[in-house]
C-alpha cells in the first residue's frame, strides 16, 4: 500500500468525501442533531464578539470613539487605593505599596492589669477631696524614686504573673513600671515625669487615694519637677542614706521651700547600711540623723527663721525609713504599732515619741531616760528598731534553712521549704515583705502631712492665680466644688505610644472635666485685654494617667488629676481651661506660668540633611517645644534653627526624640555652643540722647550696673513690677538702701516683667513736664524691652543694668510723639548709653558637684583647670568612703568634661552639672587692639573680644560694633574731637 504520508508528515493521499467519512463514523460517536445546532449557534457567537471590526487601517476615529484601556480604579473598584508609578520611578528595595506600620515608642499595657482593689471603689473616692492626695515624688539621680513607685505598684497591681516569667539576668532587673519612654529602659535613669493613681491603705485599714507623680532625679531634668511640683500639694523627697544631700537634692528642696509646699523625707536604701558599709547599729543611728540634719540645713538656709516649722524628723512623724528594693518602708508610728500587736498592752503612740532622739532604754529598770545610766543602756531606736533589723538580715543571709525556720517562726515570718533554699536577694525579699507588711507607714505620713486638695487650693490661688480672689470662680476653686465652673490648670502634655499626638495632664481645680465638652484654652500669653493666645477646643476623651496604661472615664471632678485628649493643639508649655462661658460674665484668668529652677543655656543650631525636609523638621522641633517644658526653640537672623536646653544628656534626649520620634528623618548637629548676656561695669562716661526721625523729640538716658542681687531678685519673683508702686519702692528701700526718689519712679522691669533690669524715670518736674511725659512712658518702655532683649555687642540679652532716664524733650502735638517715632529712638539711647558705660560680656557658669573614691579628686582638680574652672570645696561624705568635690566651670568650656572625667577617674566618679550664675566674661570686647590668630586659644583678657566676635559672625552680623551706629552724628563728632572716643 502506498504511503499516505512523506518523510515530512504531511497528507499527500486524497481526500476522502464528506459522505464517506460520515459513513465510517461509528453510530456511538454521533452527537445529537439538536445539541449540534446550539453548539454551532455559540461559535458563531462567540466569533462575533472576537472579531475586530474589518475597517480600512488608515480611517480616523474620533476622539470619543476611541478604546483605551480600563483604569485601575474601573479594574479593581474604589474602595482599593491604586497608585501609577513610572518605570524605575521608585527604587526595588522599596514596595510599590508600603506595608501600614504600627509605630510604638513607649511601653504600653494591651488591657488594664489586675489590681488589688476595685476600681469602682476608686472612681468613687474621685469625689471626696478629702480622701485624696496629691504628691510629687522627688530627689536626685538613683536615689530610688522610681523603686520606691514600683514597691506600691507591687502593693496595688497583681503582677506575679508577670514576675514568674522573668528568667536569667531578667529575673534581677528593677521592675520599673513608671519608666515607659523605651530611652528610659536603656538609660536606666527617668526622662519624663510619670503619674499613677493608687488607692493605698493606712495602719487603721482606711483606704486613701494618692495621686502619685515619679520625677527624673538627674540634674538636667529638673524642668519635669517643676512641671509635676505645680500640681501637687506636698512633695515627698527620697534620699540615698550613703550618698545624703546631692546637688539635685539641694535644688529641689531650695524649689520646695521658696513655693511653699509642704515635705515628707523618705530615707531610702536603708539596706545599704547593713550590706556594703557594714556600720554597726549605734554608727548607723548617727549617719541617719546626719543625713536628716542635712536637710534641715539646707531648709534654714533657704528662709533663716522659717526652719524649725519645715523641720523634718522621725519624732514629727513626717520622715519614713525604706528600702525600696527590698520593698519595706515605715515611719516610728507604724513600726510602734508592729510592737503594739505584738504586746497589746503597749501605747504605740507613746512608745513611738521614744524611739528617736537621745532617749536611752535601761533594760535592768525597764525604763527610758535622756542619759545612758545603766552599763548596758542603748539609744531607742538603736535598741528597738535598727538591732531587730539587722539581726533579720544577719539571720536570713547566714543561716541553714532548718535553723532559719525556727528563728523566723519566732517573729511570725513563715516561709515554705521552697521558699527558704531559695537565693540571698530573693530570701531577703520574701523575709522582709512578710516582716515589716505593706508601705501603711508611708501612707500614713502622707495623710498627716500632705494637705488634701480642699486645703492645698488654697496656696495655689494665693501663689499662682492671676485673677481676684474673690470672684465666684476663685471661691469654686478654694471650695473643690465639682458643680462650679470648670477650670483645668494644664503643665505637661505627654506624648501618645505612637508619637503623633499629644496628651495634656492637668489638675482640675473647680468643676467636673467631662467629655464632649467645649473650652477655652488660655495660653501663656493671655491676659482679659489681649485675647490673643486663645482658643476653642472641645475635650474628646477623660482618663485617669497611670502611666502605662490609662483608665477612661466618663467624668474626673475637682482636686484631682487628669489626661486630656482633644485639646492639646495650642498649648505649648502650660495652659489654663475654662468654659466657654463664665457666670455673670466674669472674666476668665491664667494661672502663671512655671517659675522654674535653672536656665536653658546649652546651645545648638540643626539642619535636615535633606534640605527638603525642612518642613518636617519644623514640625518635629515644634513637638519637641511642647514635650520638653525647658526647652525653646528659635531662628536666628541668619537662618540658624536654634534649639536650647539645659545640658548635655537633656540635649541628646531631645536630638534623639526629634529624631526618631517626632520627625524620622536625619539631621545635622553644630557643635554646642552657649547663650551669653551683656551688662555694663561703669556709668556711662555722658548722657547719650537721641533724636526722633521728625527731629521733634529728644531722649536722653544714662546706664549703670544695678547693686548685686537685685537681678536674682527680680527673677525669683521677689518683687514684682505689677506689685503696687509704695510696696515695690518699700523693698528697694529696705533691701538696697536707695533713696524714696529713686525707688518710687521704677518705670519698668526689662524685657519682660521679671527681666533683670530696670528703666527708671530720674527726670525732674522743673525741667520736664511730667504730664506730657506720661503720653509716650509706654512707648519708652516698650524702646527699652525692645533694647534690653537683643543688646548692641551680639544681640544677646542685656542683664543687670539700670537705665536711668534724665532729660526728654517732647512735641506739643500728639501726632509728633508717636510710637512709630518714640519706640526706635527710645532703643537707640538704650544702646547708646550702654555702649559708653564700659559694656562687658557675661556668660553662664555651671556648679559642678563630683561624687567618688579619694583617689578620684586630684582629677577634678586637673581636669577643671584645663577648662577655666576652679573647686570650691572638697571633703568626705559622713559614715562612708566617698569623697564630694564642689566646684565652677563655664558651660562654653563644659562640653565633654563629664566624659573627659570619668575616663580620668577610669569610671568610679559621677559628675552632675548645674547652671549657678551668670559671671563677667574677662577682658574688653570692644579693645580692637586685640589680635585674634585663628585656630589658636585666645588670651585670658581676650576672651570677652573672641566671644563676641565670634557670636557675631555665627548670627550673620556685621564684623564689628560701632558706637557711632547708636550715637547721633554732632553727639559722636564732638566726642571724637574731645578724645573721649579713641576709635
């Protein structure tokens, strides 16, 4: 048979017809006729949709007519966002679509822990004032602060579930649970304030609520306690025992003093004593009551006289003893009363006024006397309280489990056998907290000590209210009335977990903060006359701040704490909250704002590396302003984005926060440079007058230095320009011996109302007619604030200068003396005057206080005097082997010291540095026969020139300060005839 097929495969037999291949299909293959016929119906269908109409390629389609393909929103609806990238347009290592990320910078609780008292019970005690209290808990760096909050977080919250999970090196570390910035945890010191309301009982089983706020203890965060100090009503300081008073300590306790709030002491890290300085029982009894007459001296010093009302001693009941880590704490009252239930018979009142003191117990007669008669007679607390204490210890760290069972059982401590082999620490612990039971003692001493809300309104509208006291909103206020108006003092606001908004905390001092409601926000700048900084917010959510996690509520009435949502857009620093509307239309008044402890000089200017994120970063630095109470921000002339804080770690805290949290972005840093002021040494060598534009009026004005002291007054608030004149002209009188004259015509503080500075009228009615000369006093006053804010030599702030007026010549018409024409010319004989009364540079000094071994003082000595510093005293500190070394250094020359110290001292000295005082800067700044050489250290009497020299150039000013600039032109001719000006 021939092939049908070539080598190909292709057919090359013939075709068969169509009838015989239907013939040689089989019967069984054959479809239905009528199936057949739809099936051909489809193909032809589906061929006409397929096809593409046959039209001739060159025919023009119209625009409406054409085919595009579907859009992406068309494609995959509307409820997808959809995005059209160009080619290459994004690079790969990024996602056409970012994944959404849930940002988290602080530690946060998924749901409210367990606690051991219900929380029903206590949003009821929110209404009663007089069960509740407002405390601040405040000291120096690692003094135990935050401990001592985690000994009554333990106490309230159910945490051992928590605890049991720990393992390894974890199982060691401190709890802290008011520690939620995750910069906190890897620092191991407090950056932010913290505050937790805990519903704690006293010795009698009463429940009190304690609304508690953990300061920061290092220096440079001293701002956060003052913030925190404004809205309590008593601060309960806690001291290391070894380390006694610290720098930060003395300052605290110096701001407590002079605002008036009522101190508790807690003398922390008792177990100290015992376990690294092995004192025996009778030395521990004197380092103690050395540590508390330390304080006390401190407390007399600040008011001389005023003393022995602060005082602080066991006997008082208003100084409690703890161990924080170990988690005990008691004051004599409550450690009489372990006594009391132990011997029923016994007065635990009296027998607690026994056991401080030079009180000795006789054990032969059973007797207390004030002298050791007996040959066996101790100290009363040295015999009832100390040696019980370190006997537990004594017993629990060296004996066998079997033997320490028997001499536990004895002091009613049982323990498992478990329990008993486990390690030192936790032995001590599970001893300890049986032993001496829960912080009552504390608890106690705060109700006693601390005043409640109703009683502590009192001191804050004397202090810090600046409406009437007797309208009807500062009578709501007084009385805590929940019903009245409300009225909210704000001063922190914390940031959310997430970092994109802000919480404000505040105390509620009149009415009840509820959600929904509308307010007015007053700022710092408001005043009934100048509405200006307000605003309208409505309050969108109300908790009770617990730190790491918050309880919503539907209402927080008066005298205590609370966090607002909704209404944090305009604050900046601190606010005040009233309703939109007051009774009978009073009008509403701030509360002043913090007066706080030290100043921001430490300096430096930022720039996004991206120029383009330069919105980004302003929006960042505006955060930082409103999360930082201390810190400002501000662009100099040149362009600069200057940030000013209070040290170094302050600074690197707000760098690493405008960094990672405010503004994700990288930015470049200028090297830390400081704020300087200028002052005057001289009275001015003339009277420098200038004359107006209009050539119709003439001031003529004199500077000299003010007396020493007078400047710190004023800041501190000792006197006030808004006082009534006889009251401001009596402290001159008194304090610094000037005469009636001159203490009755003080025109103004400058720049503001509490600038170190003072314009005052010295012009005579005989010369010059006074009436006319009131028109234009505010328009000088506002010359000289404007003059005094930005001094001629590197516009820095002028400070402690006088500014007296002594001759004005005015125009008749009012339209000659304007403002426009006065306020210019009146700056111009401020800096004119200045300028010819030998004008010096002041720059900040930090104290510097060092804390170590003996060895390590020689260094302090090397190492300030390489940076223009000098000690100013140095000695041992009392029952231990450290050493404290006080000294002074100029923040310019700062920068680093910390660090150059401790490697000096190979790590054993730790270094606190805190702004003191301002000082003269040697040398003239404006001697032009200084020759600077760059890259070379200027001379002693050259520094002053090199500063301002450099300043000027940093802020894009003119190389040199001329005086002819401020002086008018027949002024300066003449001088410059007569020899009194040599340039």
């Amino acid at each position: 048979m021939e092939d049908l097929y070539d080598e190909f495969g292709n057919y090359i037999g013939e075709a068969d017809s169509d009838e015989e291949q239907n013939e040689q299909v089989p019967e069984a293959f054959k479809f239905d006729e009528a199936f057949d016929d739809e099936e051909e119906e489809e193909d032809v269908n589906d061929q006409q949709l397929m096809e593409v109409d046959d039209g001739p390629s060159n025919a023009v389609i119209l625009h409406e007519d054409k085919q595009y393909y579907p859009s992406a929103q068309q494609l995959y609806g509307t409820d997808v966002e959809t995005m059209v990238q160009e080619e290459d347009a994004q690079p790969l290592s990024e996602p056409i679509i970012a994944p959404v990320q849930q940002k988290k910078f602080a530690i946060a609780e998924t749901e409210l822990p367990p606690v051991h008292f219900s929380r029903e019970f206590m949003s009821d005690l929110l209404n009663f004032p007089d069960q509740i209290r407002n405390v601040a808990v405040v000291g120096h760096l690692h003094h135990g602060k935050t401990a001592f909050m985690d000994m009554l977080v333990r106490q309230t919250h159910d945490l051992t579930e928590r605890l049991e999970k720990r393992i390894g090196k974890r199982k060691e570390e401190q709890l802290r649970y008011t520690d939620v910035h995750f910069l906190e945890r890897e620092r191991g010191l407090s950056v932010k304030s913290a505050p937790m309301s805990l519903v704690l009982q006293g010795t009698k089983g009463k429940s009190h609520l304690l609304n508690i706020i953990d300061t920061p203890g290092h220096v440079n965060f001293v701002d956060e306690v003052a913030a925190s100090v404004r809205l309590a009503d008593g601060v309960v300081l806690v001291v290391d025992v070894v380390e006694g008073v610290q720098a930060n300590t003395e300052q605290i306790i110096k701001h407590a003093v002079l605002e008036d709030i009522p101190m508790t002491l807690v003398v922390n890290k008792m177990d100290r004593l015992i376990l690294e300085l092995k004192l025996p029982p009778n030395d521990a009894y004197f380092k103690l009551k050395h540590v508390i007459e330390e304080i006390n001296t401190v407390i007399e010093n600040v008011l001389p006289g005023q003393g022995e009302r602060r005082r602080l001693s066991p006997e008082k009941g208003n100084v409690a003893f703890a161990s924080s880590s170990m988690n005990w704490c008691f004051t004599l009252q409550s450690f009489a009363r372990m006594y009391a239930d132990t011997y029923p018979r016994l007065d635990s009142t009296e027998f607690a006024a026994r056991l401080w003191g030079d009180i000795f117990y006789n054990p032969r007669s059973r007797k207390f006397t004030r002298k050791g008669v007996e040959e066996n007679s101790k100290r009363a607390f040295v015999k009832f309280v100390l040696e019980p204490i370190y006997k537990l210890y004594s017993h629990t760290l060296s004996e066998s489990p079997e033997d320490l069972k028997e001499t536990l059982a004895s002091v009613g401590v049982h323990l498992k056998p478990s329990q008993l082999k486990s390690d030192a620490k936790e032995l001590l612990n599970l001893v300890c907290e049986q032993f001496f039971g829960p912080p009552s003692g504390f608890v106690d001493m705060a109700v006693q000590h601390i005043p409640s809300p109703v009683e502590g309104a009192q001191r804050m509208l004397e202090r810090y209210y600046t409406g009437p006291l007797d309208s009807k909103v500062a009578s709501s206020m007084a009385a805590c009335d929940q019903d009245g108006p409300l009225v909210v003092h704000v001063t922190k606001l914390f940031s959310t977990t997430d970092a994109t908004g802000f919480y404000s905390f505040g105390r509620i001092l009149s009415g009840t903060a509820r959600p929904g409601q509308q307010v007015r926000v007053l700022g710092e700048g408001y005043t009934p006359e100048d509405e200006e900084d307000m605003v309208v917010a409505t309050i969108s959510d109300t908790w009770i701040a617990e730190t790491c996690y918050n309880i919503p509520t539907d209402g927080v009435p008066a005298g205590n704490w609370v966090l607002l949502g909704g209404v944090d857009n305009s604050i900046v620093k601190t606010a005040t909250l009233v309703p939109l509307k007051l009774e009978e239309d009073e009008e509403p008044y701030i509360f002043q704002p913090i007066k706080h402890m030290t100043e921001s000089v430490f300096k430096v200017a930022v720039e996004p590396v991206n120029p383009s994120e330069l919105p980004k970063m302003l929006d960042g630095l505006r955060k930082i302003n409103k999360s930082y109470p201390l810190i400002s921000t501000k662009v100099e002339e040149s362009g600069e984005h200057i940030v000013l804080g209070t040290g170094e770690l302050y600074m690197d805290c707000v760098l690493h926060d405008l960094r990672r949290l405010y503004s994700e972005m990288e930015i470049k840093v200028s090297d830390p440079v400081t704020r300087f002021c200028e002052t005057v040494v001289e009275t001015s060598a003339i009277m420098c007058y200038s004359i107006t534009p209009n050539k119709k009026n003439k001031i003529t004005m004199i500077a000299e230095p003010l007396d020493e002291g007078i400047a710190e007054d004023i800041e501190s608030g000792r006197v006030s320009i808004k006082d009534p004149i006889r009251k401001v002209a009596r402290f001159f009188e008194d304090n610094y011996d000037w005469d009636k004259l001159a203490a009755r015509s003080i025109w103004a503080f400058g720049p503001d109302e509490m600038g170190p500075n003072i314009l005052q009228d010295d012009t005579l009615p005989s010369q010059v007619n006074k009436q006319l000369l009131g028109t234009v006093r505010d328009s000088i006053t506002q010359g000289f604030s404007w003059g005094t804010r930005e001094g001629p030599l590197c516009e820095e702030p002028i400070r402690n200068t006088k500014f007296r007026l002594t001759d004005v010549s005015l125009a008749e018409q009012a339209i000659y003396r304007g403002g426009g024409q006065i306020i210019p010319t009146a700056r111009r004989a401020v800096y004119s005057s200045f300028l010819m009364a030998s004008p010096r540079l002041m720059e900040p000094i930090y104290s510097c206080t060092m804390t170590g071994p003996a060895d390590a003082v020689a260094s302090v000595y090397t190492v300030l005097s390489r940076r223009r510093g000098h000690v100013l005293s140095d000695g041992p500190i009392a029952g231990t082997p450290l050493y404290s070394v006080r000294g002074l250094i100029p923040v310019i020359d700062s920068f680093g010291f910390e660090t150059d110290l401790r490697i000096h001292t190979q790590g054993q000295a730790s270094v606190n540095l805190a702004f003191d005082k301002w000082s003269v800067v040697p040398g003239d700044p404006l001697d032009r026969d200084v020759k600077l050489k760059p890259l070379e250290q200027a001379g002693a009497m050259a520094t002053a020139r090199d500063f301002v020299l450099k300043t000027r150039r940093r802020k894009g000013l003119a190389e040199d300060v001329t005086v002819s600039k401020f002086l008018e032109p027949e002024l300066w001719k003449g001088l410059k005839e007569s020899g009194v000006l040599d340039s």
